[in-house]
C-alpha cells in the first residue's frame, strides 16, 4: 500500500473527529494535537478540540489528493445539508491555501446529519 493510501485510509477511520479541516502544516495557535500516524515518513496529527488533521510527509500532489478525498468524504456524509467549502483567503482574509470546512449551511453539528 502506497503512502498515500495508507494516509487516505487513516483520515476515513478518523474523520469523525476532525470535519474542519485537514492542513500539510504545523499550526501557529499551539493547539493540542495528538499523532495518530507515524510511519514511513508520514506523520497525521489529530487536534480533538477544533476537528482537524496536520499532515506531513507528503508531496504536494499527494497532498493534494489526500485533501480532495478528504472533502468527497465530508460532502458524501450528508447529501441533505452539503458542507461549504471556503478557503482562508476568503473566510479569514489570509493569503493561505488551505482549505477548511465552514460547517452545515443548515445548522445541524456533523454528528446529526444524514449519513
């Protein structure tokens, strides 16, 4: 199994915890985050309180491709309510290109939608 298989299978038995969010860096706000994957080179932090992976270890393609499943899984989780997507130039007014997942457009928490 490739590294990138092996990150994409981690992040589906663990998005769960984490709908916000899925970075390829350390975050800046001291958050606590706790690894869940070291292997191989790859690393996955999980940060339980805000709900959102770190990723290292990975080309930018496989980032990338890691980060667009990321998203297909969050979207197929509840056809009713899809989540909105924004970047954090346009939520936050930053010039980062990372992505975020805002959260239900119909107010219900993850943990209610149709799945």
């Amino acid at each position: 199994m490739s590294r990138l298989e092996i990150a994409k299978k981690v992040i589906k038995e663990n998005i769960k915890d984490a709908e916000f969010g899925i970075f390829p860096n350390r975050n800046i706000a001291n958050d606590i985050m706790m690894n869940i994957y070291a292997k191989d080179g790859v690393y996955i932090d999980i940060c339980y309180d805000y709900k959102y992976f770190e990723v290292f270890g990975l080309t930018g393609k496989e980032f990338n491709e890691l980060k667009d499943y990321y998203i297909e899984l969050l979207f197929n989780k509840c056809e009713e309510c899809p989540y909105a997507l924004l970047d954090c130039e346009t939520y936050y007014g930053t010039t980062q290109k990372q992505y975020f997942v805002a959260g239900c457009k119909k107010n219900k928490s993850p943990e209610n939608c149709k799945r």
